[in-house]
C-alpha cells in the first residue's frame, strides 16, 4: 500500500486548503497521484457543499472594478459574515469583478472551479450573486461607492453621468448607496405598481375620514411622497434636504445606475 509522505501531504493541502488526514487519504488512495489526488478531494468538497445548497447564503461580499471603458460590480454570497471576510472570499470576489468588467458578465462563470474549491476549503454554500457591468458611453462618466463594513465590501454603487463630472457622479453614487432607490424616474415604476399603491392611499384616506372634495389632492400629495421614497430624480439629496437629486444634476443627466448590496 502507498504512504505518502508528510511533504507530499503538506504540498495538497496548501492547494486544496482541505485537511491533513484528508490530503493522506487522497494520495494514499490514488498512489500518491497528485492530480488525481485534488480532484478526488474536490469531489468529496463539492458533494458536502451539494448538501449544504439548501441553506440561506444571506451573506457575502460586493466588488467594483472600473477602467477607461467599463464598470462592474459582482456580488459573491455565502453563509456567514466569519466566511465573508476571509481573505481567499475577499480576494477571489475582487478578481471577479476585474474579469466582468474586463470581458462582460458571463465571464464570472469562467472561475466556477474557484468557488468550488472555496466551498470545499471553507465547507459554506458559496455562490455568485448578482452582477452587472457597464461599458460606458462615449462622452460618459462613472462615479462609484463601495461601503465597507468587517473587511469586505457589502454596498456598491455604479452611476453613469452624461454631460456632468466625476466629482458629481460620486456624489450620486453616494446618495444611491444610503438612499436606496429602486428607479431613476417616475416613469420606470411599473404601472400596476403605482396603481395598487394608489389605490391603497386612497381607501386609508377615505378611511380616516378625509372629505371627497379634497381627496384627490391628499392622494396626490401622499403618492408624491411614494414616488421619493422609490424614484432617484425626486429624491431629496441625502446631503442637503431642500434640494432634490434633479436639482443636483442641473444640465447634467442620469443614463443609469446600479446599486448591489450583500443580503438586498
């Protein structure tokens, strides 16, 4: 029967990040086949994360990466916020969002094996979250946010300004991050949305006893404020309340943002 011996040991587990009496096994099993070796061990990782998928990966990490011509954001998720911030996680969610951003979305799929062999080394259910990349438009800018919070970043922003700078562009950035919104004009809120919503208002209005004359108006004003809550364009700046972001933006247009936060 084959021993391996503990360098050969050593050397797997620093690839596999598996453990030591499993790296033995491996190799002992395989006639110290160091490929074969791997691959068994990431098989016996993959079928434990295949019974871990059920569970909620309510956790994770958020990356931005931007250059000349393109924007990305990538979310990786996992279990726990302990795996969250481990430096393999951060670091492989980091190189994501520089592949996206360099070759397109679907290119994330291209380090699959990645996120296995974490699953493997850090026993979660690990999977790629959302992602979104930009490529900018000619005479665009892009402004971004990232909000770090326990060592890795769980809220990021990507806006796209035409005919503004960048300086305005991050300040967008970073009012979406702690505002919220959910679309960048009225127009975009779905219509059965907007007419449920209304309809609500006004059965709570004619139940608090407003009367008919008037009810249109108290609808109007009380949908108005919906639309802040949700809508980028009419919401007040998050830095200066009496001014919305349309005001903000002057001659300055909005094309698109995108805002990706870790359990949103």
């Amino acid at each position: 029967m084959y021993r391996a011996t503990a360098k050969e040991v050593q050397a797997l587990r620093q690839t596999t990040g598996a453990g030591m009496l499993d790296c033995k096994r491996a190799l002992e099993q395989h006639n110290g086949d160091f490929e074969r070796s791997r691959t068994w061990l990431r098989e016996q990782g993959l079928a434990g994360a295949a019974r871990r998928a059920d569970r909620v990966a309510s956790q994770g990490a958020v990356a931005l990466a931007v250059s000349d011509v393109d924007a990305a954001i990538v979310e990786l998720r996992c279990e726990t916020d302990f795996v969250a911030k481990a430096d393999a996680f951060v670091s492989l969610v980091d190189e994501l969002a520089q592949l996206v951003a360099a070759k397109g979305e679907a290119a994330a799929v291209e380090r699959q094996d990645a996120i296995d062999d974490l699953k493997t080394t850090l026993k979660e259910n690990i999977a790629l979250g959302r992602v979104v990349r930009f490529a900018i438009g000619e005479g665009s800018v892009v402004g971004t946010y990232l909000h770090v919070q326990a060592e890795r970043g769980v809220n990021a922003v990507l806006v796209e300004l035409k005919h503004g700078t960048e300086s305005l562009a991050h300040d967008i950035a970073v009012h979406i991050a702690f505002a919220r919104p959910a679309y960048l004009r009225r127009e975009d809120v779905p219509g059965d949305a907007v007419a449920a919503e209304r309809a609500t208002v006004e059965a709570m209005s004619r139940n608090e006893g407003k009367p008919e004359a008037a009810l249109a108006k108290v609808v109007d004003g009380r949908m108005t404020g919906w639309f802040k809550e949700r809508v980028l364009l009419e919401q007040p700046y998050a830095k200066d309340d009496k001014r919305s972001i349309a005001d903000l933006l002057g001659d300055a247009e909005v094309v698109r943002f995108a805002q990706v936060v870790v359990g949103g």
